[in-house]
C-alpha cells in the first residue's frame, strides 16, 4: 500500500474538508477519479489526540473531517470545491440532518494560498448563486494538525455494507 507521504513526493496534493458525518463525506470523495488516499479524522480544535467520544463532546473544538490526497492532473482542486458544495448544506451552522454540534460544521481546511484563493471564491459563488435562502456559514480556515479517527471509523461504508448515514 502506498503510503501518504509516498503520495504527496509524487506531486499529488493535499486537501481537507468537513461536512458533517465523516462516514459520507468520506466516500463520496473515495469514488472521484484522481482522489489517491483518504482517512477520516479530527482537525480543527485546541485539543491533541482526540478520540470520538472526545469529539462528540463538543469540547475539543474539533470538526469530524476528512484528508484526501488527490491528482491535480486528473481532479481540480476547484472540482472538489464542487463536490464539497453539493454534498451537505453550508448554510447551516453546527448541524447536518439529525447531527447537531461544532462537530459536525461545514469548514474548508486550506493548505496553502492557492487553496484559500480558491475556496474564498467558491464559496462567493456559490451564495451568488441563489441556491440557498440562508447565508452560507462554513469556515475557511487554514489546516492544521490532523488527527486521524479510530481504525473502525475509515472507510466505513465500505466495511459495514451500509449506503448511507440515514439523513
């Protein structure tokens, strides 16, 4: 198995998003060509080594996210962009469908000026679109340490048979 960092030395890039339960977010991404790797996770807090249970407390700071290393010669970041929009509601704030708390925000995690760039004016865009009645209220943050989730929780649909989290 390749490993991330072995990705990363062969010009693939960096990118983390979260939009609510990581089971799905995590495999609609899976199923994009040119995605190489992914991994749930937890990013966005003041709290290391966070554990799920940690999490769901809402007192880490942390979002449920995922990490995907990904071809720019085979999927834009920008195409992502797209497929983040289209995968949850933005619009609002700590909650997708039954799940409530700052864990599950909409928050774009950058990891240089280009992404920043890039999901500043996606999400413009995307609330000049007239898509969405409310405004938009996801985060454009810069990434920083990413804690990767318990071993049960990556690729989860694929190991549980399951299609969907029931929202």
């Amino acid at each position: 198995m390749t490993t991330k960092e072995e990705l990363l030395s062969e010009g693939n890039e960096i990118a983390t998003f979260a939009a609510g339960c990581f089971w799905g977010v995590e495999s609609t991404f899976r199923k994009v060509k040119g995605v190489k790797y992914t991994q749930v996770g937890y990013t966005g807090g003041d709290y290391e080594n966070p554990g799920y249970k940690d999490v769901c407390s809402g007192k880490t700071g942390h979002a449920e996210a995922v990490e995907l290393i990904f071809d720019p010669e085979e999927v834009s970041y920008e195409k992502l962009l797209e497929l983040f929009w289209a995968m949850h509601n933005p619009t609002t704030l700590n909650r997708q469908g039954p799940d409530i708390g700052s864990q599950y925000r909409s928050a774009i995690f950058y990891h240089n000026e280009e992404q920043k760039n890039a999901a500043l004016a996606s999400r413009t865009n995307q609330q000049k679109s007239g898509e969405y009645k409310s405004g938009i209220v996801t985060e454009i943050v810069p990434a920083g340490t990413f804690y990767r989730a318990e071993e049960y929780h990556q690729q989860y649909f694929e190991k549980t048979g399951r299609g969907a989290c029931g929202i």
